[in-house]
C-alpha cells in the first residue's frame, strides 16, 4: 500500500495539574492516496487529538508522523482542515473567506484573475455560486460547512481533515452534504481523513474505518475495511447485506470490545 | 404613518411630562426659572451663536466648539495611545501581567485628582484640561481592546494556522476586524467619560468652553442659561454617542 499518511508509534502526553494525561498511545496507521478514512469512537477517545495531530496543530510528544514522506512539523495548506464549527471569519463574504486561502497558496504563483477562478471554480464545487457575496451570517448552517469544505479543497491540500464536519447540521442537511463529498473526493481523487461519532456515516463514506479504543490513552482497536463498490447510494444500500454486516461490526466495536 | 407615532408617542409624551413638572416646580420656587422664560432666553442666545465681545466673552457656539475641541485631541491622543497598547496587552501574557497593577491602581482614581498635576505641569488651563480628559478617557479603550484580542475565538487563530497567514494578514484579517466591536465599545465609553469630565475640568480652569461658561453664568445668577447648559451638555453628549453606536451597527456583523 502507499504510504501517504505515516503515524508511527505515536503517544499524546498532555501536562495537567493533575499530572501527565495520556491522551493516545501506540497509534501506527497509514494511509495510502486517495484513500477515505475514517476514525470513530466513543467522545473523548482522542479522535480530535489524532486529527491535531496530522494536521500539525500539536505535535506528538513521541513517535513520527510524515506526510507525503516529509515530517509533520506543523499545520499548513497541504494538510486542509475543515473544522466543526466552520470557522468562517464573519467579516468576510464566502468568496472572500476561500479567496484568503487560495491567495496564501497560490499567490506567489498566479496573477489576480487566475486566484479569483480558482476561488469560483471552489465554490461552485459545492454549489455554493449563487452565495458568493453573502456574509456567513446571511447563510444556514449546511451552506457554511459547504464554504469551509470549498476553502479547504480550494488550497488542492494532499490530504483533506475533518473534524465531525456534520456533526452540528440536521439529518437531512447531513445525509445531502454526505454525498456531495463523495462525489467530491471522487472527482479530486482527494485523501481524506474525517472523524466522526456516526457509525452509518462512517460505513458510507470509508475505504477503511479506524476504531479506537476508549480514552484515556485510547489506542487503535480495529480497522475494518469497507469493499462496497463506489459510487455508493445510501438507498441501494439500505437493502445491501454487506451494509448491515459492516454496520453490526462497528457497532460491536464501539459497544462491546471498547476496552484495549 | 401610524408605525412612527406609535414610536415617537412614549418618548413625546415623557418630554411634556418632564416639562410640566418643571413648571410646577418653577413656580413654587422663585429662584428656578420655567420651561417658558428659559426657551426665550435660549432663543436669544442660540440666534448669534458666534459672537466675540472678548477673549472670556463669546456666542455660544464658540464655547461648545472649544469643548469639542479639547475633548478631540484629549480623546484622539488616549485612543492613538490606549488602542495599541489594548493590543499589545492582550495579545502577550506577560505585559498584561506588568500593567495589570498599574491600571487597576490609576483607574478609579477621579479624573478632577489629575487635574492639579496636570496644571502644575502644563502651567495653563488648556493643556491641563486635554491632560485631565487623556487620563480619564484611556482606560476603557485599553481594557476594552485588550479584552476584545483575548476573547477573539481559537477558531480564527486555528485557521489562520492552518493556512500559514503571515503576521500581517493574521492582523488585518483576523485580529483587527475580531477585535473592532471590543474597541468600538471602549471607544462609546470613553467619550462618555471625556465629554463629562471636560465639562468639570472647564469649570475649575476657566478660559472658552462650555464648563467655564455655566460656572461664570454662575457667577453673574443667570440660572437660566444654567439650565440651558444642561440641555445643551446632555444634547452634545447624546448626539456624540448617537453617532457611536451607528459606527457600532456598520461594524457589527451578527
């Protein structure tokens, strides 16, 4: 398999009051290009953490994690990061939200009118043209998330993250904004790494579905690997065996084996 | 039509309510004058605003320019001064901690106490006023600011890490425009501050402005143009404030 994504033998001590907390111990996972991946587990197990921890917003305080073969030493456009809360700045229209991120990326490169085309063809992406030129507070919820997808696949990042993107937006919203990223990831051959608490979300979405154990120092419990044939529909698949055999899998997972 | 009388009737209605127990009061005491012979009194005086008879003698209008004035260069300095260093405090930890004394001892401290350090200082009564205003218009502006860079969500910051922004544009984008209704706010509290601290600070030093106008009103009993002087103070500060808060809503983005 490709190495894309290396997490080698990687702890998470944090400094509390109480004394060190170990938050992950002992993560080894790759992730090959193009790969869906998904990392669940019950709250507090140290999805997030690990997330941080490929997106170089912490550093591991052992082990190795590379990217593309060259070491993780901090967060940057090559790792996009789409956050729960969108994090879109209020101030700014959706246009000019994603045009910041093209601009740092491909600003030294490209002239203004290549920037403003690549900040539209983003948009459009996610069917967001028509709200170009709103504010983030003129926009529901689903559309935000939807900008703060564009703004990352905009900067064309080697690996996409997400954090419970869906996490805060209604069933509907969500099972939508769903097949839109496969269709998405599909057609950029993008690789991504999301976190999510949703079980029939992961089985949907994933190459390979990374399990971890409960926190404190949560470790990974299983991989399952998901062979359903893509392009996926989530109606087809209410009526698919496999579906449901995944699904009890991971349920048992996170219910029964949640102990390392 | 009927939406805007519906809005304008409370406060109509309070103004004459306000007006008819000054009446009364007018009446059971010799020495306050009414509603009436005030408004003729303010007639004559508003109708040669800008007149000169003297250096301690001129229209009104020139009295309330004056005032206008020190508190602009007062409040200006203390904004070119407490923005930046609002700034600065919030955003590293240990200058917080270097000030957090210095301003907790300075701030309850009445503005008129600054006065005679500033008067033996400045050795004349304008500076001394622009000081007095200076000193007691600063610290909301600091602590507001400074308030408004440690509030800013780690969202922002965690985007800004993300897309590597340099300094510059995490400044321009991201910390200015987060901290802006924080400085706006400090900002409406200071010219609260300045605009009532002048008023006083005029009165103990002389010279054109509207404190040093009622106070020699004062002195010559003319109680009308006494309470003229209310009006005109309490109008001005409205009207300053006023235009605050529009600048507030054009910047506010919720």
């Amino acid at each position: 398999m490709e190495k894309y994504v290396q997490v080698e033998n990687v702890q998470m001590l944090f400094d509390t009051k109480k004394g060190p907390f170990v938050a992950l111990r002992d993560i080894d996972l790759t992730i090959a290009q193009g790969e869906f991946v998904t990392l669940i587990g019950h709250s507090g197990c140290g999805k997030s953490t690990l997330l941080n921890l490929v997106a170089g917003l912490t550093l591991p305080s052992s082990g190795a994690m590379l990217c593309a073969g060259r070491e993780i030493v901090g967060p940057g456009p090559e790792r996009g990061v789409v956050f729960q809360n969108h994090s879109l700045l209020p101030w700014l229209t959706c246009f000019e939200n994603v045009h910041l991120a093209v601009e740092r990326v491909f600003g030294q490169t490209e002239n203004r009118s290549a920037l403003k085309k690549r900040t539209h063809e983003a948009l459009a992406l996610v069917g967001l043209t028509h709200a170009e030129h709103k504010h983030p507070h003129e926009i529901s919820g689903g559309m935000k998330q939807r900008v703060g997808i564009a703004r990352a696949l905009s900067m064309q990042p080697k690996v996409l993250l997400m954090d419970e993107p869906f996490g805060a937006l209604d069933a509907l919203t969500r099972a939508h904004l769903q097949d839109e990223l496969m269709k998405i990831a599909q057609a950029t051959h993008s690789t991504v790494v999301m976190v999510t608490h949703d079980v029939d979300e992961a089985v949907l979405l994933s190459d390979r579905i990374v399990m971890l154990t409960n926190g404190p120092a949560a470790t990974i419990g299983e991989i399952l690997h998901v062979t359903l044939e893509r392009p996926r529909n989530r109606l087809a698949l209410a009526n698919n065996p496999q579906y449901h055999e995944y699904r009890g899998a991971v349920l048992e997972f996170l219910y029964h084996k949640m102990k390392s | 039509m009927n939406n805007i009388f519906k809005s304008l009737l409370p406060p109509l209605l309070g103004l004459l309510l306000f007006i008819g127990i000054w009446a009364l009061v007018a009446q059971s005491s010799p020495q306050l004058p009414g509603p009436v012979k005030t408004w003729a009194s303010a007639v004559q005086l508003f109708s040669d605003p800008f007149y000169r008879k003297g250096p301690n003698d001129q229209g009104i209008g020139w009295n309330i320019l004056a005032s206008l004035q020190r508190v602009g260069i007062g409040f200006g300095m203390a904004a070119a001064i407490g923005i930046p260093l609002g700034f600065m405090i919030g955003r590293f930890k240990f200058l917080d901690a270097m000030t957090a004394p210095i301003i907790s001892l300075l701030r309850p401290v009445s503005p008129l106490a600054w006065l005679p350090i500033g008067l033996l200082v400045f050795k004349a009564a304008n500076p001394a006023a622009i000081w007095v205003i200076f000193i007691s218009s600063i610290w909301p502006m600091i602590i507001n600011t400074a308030a408004g860079v440690n509030r800013i969500p780690q969202d922002y910051m965690n985007v800004a890490k993300v897309l590597n922004l340099s300094e510059w544009k995490i400044f321009t984008k991201i910390l200015f425009p987060a901290v802006l209704p924080y400085m706006i706010t400090g900002i409406r509290l200071s010219i609260g501050v300045a605009w009532l601290v002048i008023v006083a600070a005029e009165m103990l030093t002389g010279g054109v402005g509207i404190g040093f106008w009622v106070w020699d009103e004062w002195n010559n009993l003319n109680v009308e143009h006494i309470i003229i002087a209310i009006f005109v103070v309490g109008i001005v500060g409205l009207l300053l404030e006023q235009a605050l808060v529009m600048l507030a809503k054009r910047f506010s983005y919720e």
